[in-house]
C-alpha cells in the first residue's frame, strides 16, 4: 500500500484552507461533514467560498498565506493555483509535523482525500493513492448503487444496542453471531424497507429471547475455492468466508482468494501434493471435527470444488455421523474454468457432444482407467493430477484405439498470472512435457475441442 487508510477525529478541531477558489471550497466542505472547525487563508474568495463565509459555516482569513497561521492546526490542506504557495504551505507544515495534503500532487501529501460514500456511521473511502480520481469516483459510484441509504439507519441501530448486547453475551464470538444474525436477517430486512419501528421492534425480540444454543453452536463449511481467480468465487462463499472462526485450506487455493477471508480467522494451512501431505486426510477429518465441537465455525477451504476429486464427501461424512451441522458451497471446478479461460469448450455441437472427467493420480506406480470408455467418438476427456501419469495415459489411449494424432491440450495453473496452454496431439504429450517442464496443477484435456483454442482464447495472463 502507498497509503496506510485510516479515519481522523476532526470534531472541532482547528483546520487550515490556504486558497480561496471552488477547489479549496469542496476541500473545505468535507472537512466541515467530519466536524471540523475551518479557515480559510486567502487574499479573494470565488462565490463559492464566500457564501461559505456569509453562511457561517467557516472563517476566513483575509491575507496571504505565512507560516505563522498553522499555529495550532490539526492539519491543513493547500489548494492554489500557485505551484509555489502550495510548495511553501507544503514545507512549513512538514517543519511542524502538521499533517498537509496539496491538492493534485501527491507527492506533497501526507494524506490523501478520498472518495467517500457516506452512509454514517457507515463511511466508505475510496482512493487511487492520487494516480486516477476519476477511477476511485467511478468505484465509489458504482458502490452507490450497491449500498442503499438505508444502510445508514441500520448502522445507527446497531450502535444503539451495542453495549445492551455486549452486556447479554459475554462472549465474542456469540456477540458477533448475534450480530451477523441480526445484519443477515428480517431485521435488516425491514430498516433496508423503510420499517424502522418493525425493525427496531425485531431486534428488541431477538435480544430479550437469544437462541443461545444456536450462538454457541459449531459448524463447518465446505466451500469451493474455485481454480483460483477469485472472482469466480460464489457471493455465498465469500460470505462463508467472511464469517470463519478458523479455516483449513489446501495448496490450490490461491493467495488472492485466501486474502479474501476474514482477518481475524485462523488459518491452517493443510496441502497435500503427490508424494507428500503436510496433514493426512483422516487427520483433516479429525481437524474439522475438534474445533467445531469447540463451538468454532469452521471453513474447509478446498481448490475448485469440493466434491469433485475434492475428497470432500469424505469429510462431511465425518461431520454427519458426529450430527455437526455443515454446508456445502460448490465452487467452479479445475475442467471448466481453465477450459473457459484456455478459449477450449468441453462441449461442441461440431466436435464433442459429452465430457468425462477423470483422475490420473497413480496408484503404486500404475495408472488404472476404464480406458474403453475414454476411446469413444464425440468426446472430451479431462484429466485432473495428469501430469505424472502422462507416459501411461498417452499410451494406453493409443492401445486402445484412440488415434495418435488426436489433439490434446495441456493448461498450466489456468485463470491466473501464471496460466500457460500447450497444444499436442495425444502421441506427442508426454514429449511436450518433457521439453516445457509444466508445473501443478496442470490439466490434461483430450478431444477434438481443443483446436478451437487459437480461435477462441480470451484470456491472457500476466
């Protein structure tokens, strides 16, 4: 980060506006929404600032700016038309530790002034570290249509029964159940709607009447993580996310999606890749189940989708017998979202009209397949965990009537930075391979589709 973001008391503190034009005007009028007491140093004022002055609403200073004014500033803002008072305003607050924002040079600025949605108490700041305002207003635009004003009232509810619900539950993690119930529920729902009466009337119910089994109760989510560009991630899995205690992921889970979880959760890092497991399944079984009987909700973070040579089923099969409540959130597996971004359809009405999806991982050093029914006409086979297991693959297809010459393709580490796609036939793969040293995960697709990627791939990476 080129700014640390952080909120500034400003109520009733002295702040300083040297420039006395429509810039320093809206500079001005944010510092009074936060409270601040403002004055102006200038030698003129445009219309705007001084209907500021005739209203009262800040003082001004006719002169102009010497360093004596900044005696006992909070802090100050230069927004003149002359480079060289704003450098002037720049160096003497700097001399007095006084914090200083020159308007349009970041490189003078202590602060940057965001672009605020504000829905008080809520209050939303958007910045470009100064690179591109009009993109941080864009966003900020963007998030207007998003968080409804209602918002605000809601926010203002919350804080008046804050202390009355720390009172109720003496632990953190029921106060913030409490609250995630209240914010996900018909409570929220009817401020959103303009009931604030109901809404109030709601909270009062649920706060006398706490279902206080429910806020100690433990569970655990199994969530896709997806083939890892987060933003293939599901709106329900980034709320499970949101809401974890501790979280268990594995090696394919990508650190942007993993930045996504909440900050304060525990993370539990437990990958397994060929040869080598930092945790053993049944242990992870164990894991989930220990810290959810410790009243924890618990987010099984998985690489594309759980149930999808995830082994999730075996876990939730763990959790049901011990009667552990559980969800289930598929994410977009390896087959489809690398496909999509390699421009490879798995189905196409002139080449392929089914898919199959199988695992290469070996076993005891052979790869054991139902190779008849991966040699059939119209079909597109994907291989997960493929890449050790090529020489076998390649081969057995052939024995069993797949032509040597059948296109494959292989895509390396597809919907991020680091994705790669190599076109072969099915002969020449593992020679392919050989030569261009693919890392995991890669993923082996066979059929006639894979053509089309020259035509049709969208995505480049980094």
């Amino acid at each position: 980060m080129e700014y640390l973001p952080i909120f500034i008391d400003l109520k009733q503190q002295d702040c300083l506006v040297v420039g006395g034009g429509d810039i320093a005007a809206r500079k001005a009028g944010l510092l009074l929404k936060a409270q601040a007491k403002v004055t102006i140093v200038a030698p003129k004022l445009a219309s705007t600032t001084q209907k500021m002055v005739d209203n009262g609403e800040i003082e001004w200073l006719n002169a102009r700016f010497v360093p004596e004014q900044l005696v006992a500033q909070r802090l100050v803002i230069a927004a003149t038309d002359d480079e060289s008072v704003n450098e002037q305003v720049h160096a003497a607050a700097k001399a007095r530790n006084i914090l200083v924002n020159v308007a349009d040079s970041p490189g003078l600025c202590d602060f940057i002034l965001a672009s605020i949605l504000d829905r008080s108490p809520i209050v939303i700041a958007v910045s470009s570290g100064g690179d591109s305002p009009i993109l941080a207003r864009n966003l900020r635009a963007r998030l207007e249509t998003l968080i409804p004003p209602g918002y605000s009232q809601l926010g203002q509810l919350v804080g008046r029964y804050r202390e009355a619900v720390k009172n109720k539950f003496s632990k953190l993690s029921q106060r913030r159940r409490f609250w995630e119930s209240v914010l996900e529920g018909p409570v929220a729902d009817h401020m959103l709607a303009g009931r604030e009466e109901l809404a109030e009337k709601t909270l009062l119910e649920k706060l006398a009447d706490p279902d206080s089994d429910a806020l100690s109760q433990g569970e655990v989510y199994l969530v896709g993580a997806g083939p890892g560009d987060p933003e293939l991630l599901t709106f329900k899995a980034l709320r499970l996310m949101q809401q974890a205690d501790v979280v268990f992921y594995d090696r394919l889970v990508s650190k942007e999606v993993l930045a996504l979880v909440r900050k304060e959760a525990e993370l539990v890092y437990v990958g397994k890749q060929r040869a080598w497991h930092a945790v053993r399944q049944e242990e992870i079984n164990k894991l989930l189940l220990e810290h959810a009987k410790q009243g924890k909700r618990v987010l099984r973070l998985k690489g594309g989708d759980p149930f999808i040579f995830g082994r999730g089923g075996e876990e939730i099969e763990t959790l049901a017998d011990e009667k552990i409540p559980f969800q289930v959130v598929p994410g977009i597996t390896a087959a489809s979202g690398c496909a999509s971004y390699a421009g490879i359809p798995l189905t196409h009405r002139d080449y392929a009209q089914s898919c199959v999806f199988v695992t290469g991982q070996l076993k005891d050093g052979e790869l054991e397949l139902n190779w008849p029914s991966l040699v059939q006409p119209r079909q597109t086979v994907v291989v997960y965990m493929g890449l050790a297991g090529l020489p076998q693959l390649s081969r057995q297809l052939q024995a069993h009537g797949m032509a040597a010459d059948m296109p494959a393709a292989l895509v390396q580490q597809g919907t991020t930075e680091n994705q790669k796609v190599w076109l072969s036939t099915i002969a020449q793969l593992p020679a392919l391979a050989e030569r261009e040293q693919p890392v995991a995960p890669t993923l082996v697709i066979i059929g006639e589709v894979t053509k089309l990627h020259n035509n049709l791939a969208w995505f480049r990476s980094g």
